[in-house]
C-alpha cells in the first residue's frame, strides 16, 4: 500500500501540492498503522462499530469509533 501511494503521488500530482494519503483496509491492520503513520499515510480499516483508524485519520474525522 505504501509504495503504492507515493507512487500515484510522483506521477499524478508532480506539480501540485502533494495530496494526502489515506490507506482503506478491510480489517484491522495492527502494527501497520503506526508504521504507515510514520510515512505521513493515515489509515481507516472497517471495525464491528463501523470505522476505525490511526490516529491521523481520527484526526481528519474519518472514523466513527
């Protein structure tokens, strides 16, 4: 996922502001959240109350938990 992101950003948006990046998951995604955090990439996974996610995500008001 996280190759993936910065890829669609080096070739979509070469000359705009970088976007931000957001991983959407299934299922819980455990350690890969912190590590994708530390890549500047929130992440939303599909949770039993509905959606939750890393701390940025929580941030943007992504998550319902």
């Amino acid at each position: 996922a996280l190759g993936q992101l910065f890829e669609y950003r080096h070739f979509l948006y070469p000359k705009q502001s970088a976007p931000f990046l957001l991983g959407l998951f299934s299922e819980e995604i455990g350690v890969y959240s912190s590590y994708l955090e530390e890549h500047g990439v929130a992440s939303i996974w599909r949770s039993a109350e509905g959606w939750d996610g890393s701390a940025r995500a929580r941030g943007w008001g992504m998550t319902t938990s």
